[in-house]
C-alpha cells in the first residue's frame, strides 16, 4: 500500500509536535512579512524617489539599491541562512531555532517585497503625478497620497505572492534548524520511513497557502472598489 496507516504516528504527534510546529511557522512567517514589508516599502521609496524617472534622480544611489536588491535576490534561501549564520547570530545571540530564521528569512524577503512595491509605484500612471505636481504637492504627498495609493492594489496581490513564496521558505528553513513544519516533515516524516506524516504536513501547508491566498484576494477586492 502506498500509505501506511498503520505505523504512522500522526495522531499521536498531532498535539504535541504538530500542532507546536504549525505555531512556529505562522510566527516565523507573519515577523519576516512584518519586517520585510517595514524595509522594504523604504528601500521602494527610495529606488522610486531615486530612479531616473523618479522625483529626485540619483543616479549613484539607485545603483546601490538596485545592485544591493538584486544580489540578495540571486540567493537561494536556504544558502542565505547559512552564509548570514555569524550576522543571525550577533543579532539574536542564536544560528539556529525560530527566533534566528527571522533574521535571514527577512533579509531575504525585504528585496522582493521592494522590487514588488517600486513596480507597482512606477505603473501609475504619469498623467496622475503631473496632475498633482500642477496642484502643488510635495514630493512626500506624491508619494503617498498619489502613488501608493494608486499602486495599492498591485502591491497587495505582489505581498499576497510574496507571502506564499515565504511559507515554503519557512518550510525549507526547517531544514537547518529552524523548527516548524519543515522541520517536522523532515525529522518525523521523511528520516522515520512515514509517508503519512510528510503527506500530512504537506497537506497542512496547502491549506495555509488557499488560507493566505483567500485573504489576499479578498483585500484585493475591497481596495479595488
């Protein structure tokens, strides 16, 4: 058979190691988004504020943020975790466990959500933004009354993609200590031969990911009215 349901110890570590994990990875997950989210708007602030069509051009420091986002964003995640370990550590005093994963998790996730943000900033229309330079606004009211308004829609579906793509990076950071469902799948389900437990977890994920998919979807809509 191809599940074995009669070794599998799920319902046993349902309470007790599942249900823990399940905890830890919405944790790890909703502080990487937080934190992401809080650099990240800044850093796409700036590229917008700084590119060449931008309100204040500069051309050097749009090179740095360009290059810097676009470095972090060539690392896998899992090799993230492992080359910033010594960083992770002098911030948290820990390399490994669900405290430490944020910090890599975060680094990681911040050049994403900044790249998702400064498109969605550059697709409003210019027509809007000349509008409002015409009605003397400042360069801050233009940014945040015209353009994240305008943009608000696009970068609540891009986090909405961001934050799935991170549920599996949680999983992944599983792998090298982190804890939470990665972890489970992989100690309790992969390493002990039970199928019923991986699929499990599997499972679980997938539903987090319509769960997270349904929210963001339902934000969508209620900006876009």
């Amino acid at each position: 058979m191809f599940l074995n349901f009669a070794d599998t110890r799920l319902i046993e570590y349902l309470p007790k190691v599942i249900w823990p994990a399940l905890l830890a990875t919405l944790r790890m997950l909703f502080f990487s988004m937080i934190l992401g989210l809080i650099i990240g708007s800044f850093v796409a602030v700036l590229l917008v504020l700084t590119s060449p069509y931008g309100l204040k051009p500069n051309r050097k420091v749009y090179r740095v943020l360009d290059f810097t986002i676009n470095m972090i964003r060539s690392f896998p995640v899992i090799i993230l975790i492992v080359a910033i370990s010594p960083l992770t550590r002098v911030i948290v005093g820990t390399s490994v466990g669900e405290k430490a994963a944020i910090v890599p998790l975060t680094i990681a996730a911040f050049p994403v959500i900044a790249r998702y943000i400064e498109m969605s900033m550059l697709e409003v229309d210019r027509n809007v933004v000349i509008a409002a330079k015409s009605f003397g606004a400042s360069d801050s009211q233009i940014i945040f009354k015209v353009l994240l308004s305008e943009a608000l829609p696009s970068i609540v579906a891009g986090l909405t993609t961001t934050t799935i793509l991170f549920l599996a990076s949680t999983t992944l950071a599983g792998a090298v200590g982190a804890g939470g469902l990665g972890a489970v799948a992989l100690t309790y389900g992969y390493q002990r031969f039970d199928d019923v437990m991986m699929y499990a977890i599997v499972i679980i994920l997938f539903v987090m990911v319509l769960i997270i998919q349904g929210i963001g979807e339902l934000i969508y809509r209620k900006i876009k009215k």
